[in-house]
C-alpha cells in the first residue's frame, strides 16, 4: 500500500513522515507531525507480511516496473503496533 497527496515534499531540507496501519483497514500518513492522509485498504484482508516484501523507497508497479526514492532516508522505526498522533509528534518533535 501506498500514501498519495497533493502537496509535494520539498527537496530543500528534511521532513517527518510516518504510516500508521490499525491492523484492519486503515493507513495513516502524516508528514511533520500533522496528519496529512487516512485510507482503507480493501476489505479483502488485513496486510499479510508474511506473503510479500516490504519495500523502503521503492514502488513496484507489477510489470517489473520500479520508482525509486530520490533522497536520503534516516532513522528509520518500524513498530509492532501503530502510534498515536500524539507519539509521532513528539517523535517528530524529538527530545
């Protein structure tokens, strides 16, 4: 699954951004802090992470297609449950 919006990153310096998914249906994006994005995946089933790979920075579209990341990606955190706002913010807004 992915995270589109309207309103691009900047390329002039470094931003926040963190997923949430609630392990039913629903993805949260939020870019600095602020929630920018909530979807629903298909009702089809829960994310099986198990059955396909996790990609950081790329996109495969199918057909052997790929879209790479351009930039640079630091202090990546992957959780075994979803954050609150409030804890991306502060994660955002660091100690």
């Amino acid at each position: 699954h992915w995270c589109q919006h309207s309103d691009a990153l900047t390329w002039n310096g470094w931003h926040h951004v963190a997923f949430t998914y609630d392990g039913m249906n629903t993805v949260k994006c939020y870019r600095d802090g602020v929630l920018i994005l909530t979807d629903t995946i298909s009702s089809s089933g829960v994310l099986r992470w198990a059955a396909s790979k996790l990609y950081i920075g790329q996109v495969n579209i199918g057909s052997g297609e790929r879209r790479l990341f351009k930039g640079m990606i630091d202090e990546l955190k992957i959780y075994n449950h979803p954050l609150t706002a409030e804890e991306i913010r502060s994660d955002w807004q660091g100690p």
